[in-house]
C-alpha cells in the first residue's frame, strides 16, 4: 500500500477517546482504574516490583500525577521496559475497550485506518508532530515511533477478527 493510500485516524489528548489519559473505568484482577495511563503506570511499577509506588499509583486519580509517579519506579531498567511496555499497554487497553462498550464502537469504527497519536511532544508513544503538520501524512516524516498508535490497531484488529 503506497503511502497515499494509507489512511490515519489521529488522536491526542484527554479529549480523544483513543488517549491514554482519557477517562474510563475498568477492572483488571479486581483493580479498578480510571484511565489507559493509570494501569500503564502500575504496571510499570508491578513490573519492577516497586509496590509502594504502584499503590500510590492505583490511590491516584490524576493522570499527571500517575505518570510522574511512573518516572519515579525503583528498580528500573529500559531494556526490560521496552520489551514489556507494548504487552502492558495493550492488556490495559483491551480491557478499557471491551469494559466500555461506547468506547468499543469507537475504536472499532477505525477500521481501514492506521491509529496515529499526534503528540508533537512524544517521539516514543506518538509521532513527534501535531495532526496539523503536513508531514504527519507521510509515516516516513514521522519523528516518533507511534507505539500507542500501533498499540491501538494491532487490538482492534484483534477485536474485529474475533467478532467475525
């Protein structure tokens, strides 16, 4: 498929159902969590077994605050975290997607689009450009790796093929 053809759904913000930071409750082994960004940050802390965190984490209702705790994990270790981050942020969002049946439709009413998060500021979970740049068309411009982006059509595939 030539780039041309390709088609985005972009995404960013609290405001975009797509968000990690957009309100909605869920429940993963009896825990419950408000938002996509709450559960990636605990289990970040899980992952690294800095439980403390992870509590004061769960206690939090404030994305902000639940990324900045995020940062604050002991015992962290990048190359372990970027071979789990993807599976923790696709188990919470699979859960915030089928837990919220509005929200379901949401996403499944992507199909045939590529999820971009157009966060101008991350290069890691967005494209490091705002939906406004022109160069946001072109995935060979992009400054980041789209991760949340990725993330988000690989489970909605997913979704879709189970349905089926």
């Amino acid at each position: 498929m030539t780039v041309e053809q390709r088609r985005f759904t972009f995404f960013w913000q609290s405001k975009s159902p797509f968000s990690q930071w957009h309100p909605a409750e869920f429940e993963v082994n009896g825990k419950r969590f408000a938002c996509a960004e709450q559960y990636m940050m605990y289990g970040k802390a899980e992952l690294f077994g800095d439980l403390e965190v992870a509590e004061r984490i769960l206690a939090s209702s404030s994305p902000k605050t639940q990324k900045a705790l995020g940062r604050k994990v002991r015992g962290f270790d990048e190359k372990r975290w970027n071979q789990e981050r993807e599976r923790i942020v696709y188990e919470g969002n699979q859960a915030k997607f089928t837990q919220n049946a509005e929200l379901l439709e949401k996403l499944l009413a992507t199909a045939g689009t590529e999820l971009v998060e157009a966060s101008p500021t991350d290069r890691i979970w967005g494209v490091g450009l705002s939906e406004e740049d022109p160069r946001i068309q072109n995935p060979a411009q992009w400054r980041g790796q789209n991760l949340l982006g990725k993330v988000l059509t690989r489970l909605r595939e997913d979704l879709l093929a189970g349905r089926k």
